[in-house]
C-alpha cells in the first residue's frame, strides 16, 4: 500500500502567528465596529476616533444616502443573484453608468461588483498575448492579482520607479521595435504613500511611445478634481487617460467598481471579461447609494472643501511635530514607524488612547518602512482631529518616533 498523502490543511493548523499576538495583545485587526458615527466608532462599548477609513467625503453617515439604499432595497431586494450579463443588470446600474459617464467626461461606464474586479477586468480584456504591460512599482495588489487572473506572463510585465516617469521611458525605450501593444498602469492617489500620480508626466511619455494609459482612481474620485472627478480632471487630461478605473467603496460610501472609457473599449471588456462575466450584479442598494453618493458629490463642494481644511490641519501639525510622512500630499496620510514592531507598538499606544487605526507592514510596504496609514475625511471634526494628534504625539515620542 502507497503512503497516505500529507494533509493538505496541515499548514493551516500550524499558523498560530496570530494567537501568539492575540495572546500578546498586539494584534491590531479584525477590530469589530459596533456602531459607526463617521469620524469616530464603537468598539467593545468604546468610543475611538476612526483615522484609517477611505470614507474620504464622510458620506456613509448621509441620511440622504441611507434612504436611497433602503428605498431600493424596496424596489430591487437584496441580491442581483446572478451576472449582468443575464438575470442582473437592473435600471439602476444603466442610470449610475449613464451619470457616470457624464461625471467622469467618458463615453461609456461599466459598472461591476468590486474595485478589484473592475481593475482585473481592465487587465484581463485588454492584455492580448504579445501586448506589453508598465506599471507603478506601488500599484495596487488588484492589479498584480489581475496579471494573475487574466494569465498575464512575466515576460509582458514591465515595473518602473515609483512616480517615476523617466524610468517608465527608459522601459519603453528598451521595448522599441518588439510587437505587440503597450498599455500603462498608474494610479491617481496611491493608496499606501498618499502620492498624488505624476499622471500628467506618465501621459506625455505615454503619447510618445504610443502607449495606452490606464489610471485607477480608487483614492482619487471624490478628492481631486474641480467636482471629484478624479486625477484626469485634475490634471486636465480628460481625453488623454484613456480609461479610468476606480471603486464605489470609498468617495462613494458605497461598495462596487467601475471602468470609464471610449464606448467600443467598454463593450469589449463588457463581453470579454471573465471577472465581470461570472460575477454576480452590483446589489441594487449599493448602485443607489452610489448614484446618491454621485449626486451629492457633484452639487455640494463643501464635502471636498472640509476634507482638505482637515487633511491640511493634520498634515501641517504632524510634520510640525516631527513625523515623517513621506512626502504624503493627499488625504492618505502615512506616519513612518520604522520597524514592524515598533508599528505593532505605535498602533497599540494609539489604541490605549482610543485612536483606531491600522499598521500597515511588509508586503504591503517595503521593509522597515512600516507606517501607520491615517486618512482624514470631511466627518471628523476639530475635537478629533485634536484628540488624535495628541496620542500621536505622545505615542510617537514614547517610543523614539519623534524626539
Ligand atoms: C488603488 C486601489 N485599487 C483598487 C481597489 C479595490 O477596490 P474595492 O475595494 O472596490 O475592491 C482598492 C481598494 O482598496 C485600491 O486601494
């Protein structure tokens, strides 16, 4: 008789790094929310200061947005139960892409279940087999998963310098004369450093090599922009990105994804892309808190104004103080720790003082550049933005962060 196999779960009973930090008390996720009130929550009957959501408009509080989620809860139930492409495409998701489209100055938008999937999905229509593929060293994780689920292969993937549009040429320089089409990957806001995306510099190389440009604005809708249209707008590059991709999950208050470009660009990922295809619909209270989220987003400025007034008081008082924020310049505000434990640490002590926030380590980051990622928002108000920077402060000098 042949020896049994090794158990293929065997791994998953050996993990026990996360029982060790429960049992240390250093394990700084998974933290349940009782009740959210916007800029601060309830955990374990405790009231903290939330600096870590992307809520960056503070809209998932607006009882206007609540109402349109319960009214089409309604009108539509709870699930689509099913793609798009068959029993779930409701009036609601043609509206929002409709308005959309207009929004973002595009042809046509598609509307899908997740940021992940809308970004996948961008890869996974648009890569054809000798097609070469650049993108940002600190791109999102959905855009490496997606290489993965659209069987990108290595030889067609391309990583330049964070931010740094002269590595990209040098790239595309080397690439000269090989086949295939070239498309670049960047992102509007990054998610991790705060960067805002020297997309105006990545454009003009872009054009050079006729490469096509794709920009994911998860963290840039709804805080750049004249109305929060995001880093083409910002830029003033409306036609010069050539597609957009970005998430309901953040400005939006909402969860979903979306892809705006060219009309025929869209219809092809519509009816190409595996992710979007064997996906269940975007729920319809999700697309309606959306499409309310949208609609406040584009009459009333003041969401935006009172997220930068907040992010710039924070910004200016942490640098003064001594932080190193690595050169942040949008509502991401990163706190560099150092170390992982001394993140661990520094989360812990900001946690002591009801500060919720979150360490972000290795791969997330690079190593021994572990941070605390705060994000500020038009919800919070001056008592605890206050109250969050005086744990900072003094977290921060307890453990030798600042002197
Ligand atoms: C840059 C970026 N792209 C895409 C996504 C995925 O968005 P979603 O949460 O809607 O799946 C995220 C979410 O964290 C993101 O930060």
């Amino acid at each position: 008789m042949t020896a049994k196999p090794q158990d293929a779960f065997e791994k998953a009973r050996k993990f026990n790094r996360v029982e060790e930090a429960h049992a240390a008390g250093l394990y700084p996720y998974f933290k349940a929310i009782q009740h959210h009130h916007g800029g601060s929550v309830m955990v374990d009957g405790e009231e903290y200061v939330l600096t870590g959501s992307n809520d960056y408009l503070g809209l998932t509080q607006d009882e206007r947005i609540k109402q349109a989620a319960r009214d089409a809860v309604a009108t539509y139930g709870t699930s689509c139960t099913g793609s798009r492409f068959l029993t779930g495409t409701l009036d609601i998701h043609e509206t929002l892409e409709h308005e959309l489209a207009e929004f973002f100055g595009k042809e046509q938008v598609l509307v899908f279940a997740a940021g992940f999937l809308a970004c996948a999905s961008s890869v996974a229509a648009l890569t054809g087999r000798h097609d070469l593929i650049y993108f940002d060293r600190e791109n999102h994780a959905s855009l490496y998963d997606g290489f993965k689920l659209a069987n990108v292969r290595n030889e067609q993937l391309r990583r330049f310098d964070h931010n740094d549009a002269n590595d990209f040429e040098r790239l595309l320089k080397e690439d000269e004369g090989k086949p295939g089409g070239r498309i670049v990957y960047t992102e509007g806001v990054f998610s991790m450093s705060g960067h805002i995306g020297v997309v105006d510099k990545i454009v003009e190389v872009a054009r050079r090599y006729g490469c096509r440009v794709v920009c994911d604005d998860a963290h840039a809708t709804g805080v750049l922009g004249p109305l929060g249209q995001g880093a083409h707008y910002h830029f003033n590059l409306q036609n010069e990105v050539d597609l957009v991709v970005g998430t309901f999950s953040k400005s939006f208050a909402s969860v979903g994804g979306f892809v705006a470009g060219e009309r025929e660009v869209v219809e092809w990922i519509k009816h190409t892309a595996r992710p979007f295809i064997f996906n269940a619909a975007l729920p319809g209270p999700n697309a309606a808190a959306t499409l309310e989220a949208l609609r406040i987003m584009r009459s009333e400025p003041e969401h935006r104004e009172r997220m930068w007034k907040n992010v710039n008081f924070m910004r200016d008082n942490l640098l003064t103080l001594g932080f190193d924020l690595l050169g942040s310049d949008s509502p991401i505000i990163p706190v560099l720790a150092g170390d992982d434990d001394t993140a661990i640490l520094f989360w812990k002590g900001l946690w002591a003082e009801k500060i919720f926030t979150t360490p972000s380590l290795p791969p997330a980051v690079p190593k021994g550049q572990s941070i605390i990622r705060t994000s500020y928002n038009g919800a919070h108000t001056q008592p605890q933005l206050e109250k969050a920077l005086h744990a900072f402060e003094k977290v921060g000098r307890e453990l030798g962060v600042i002197s």
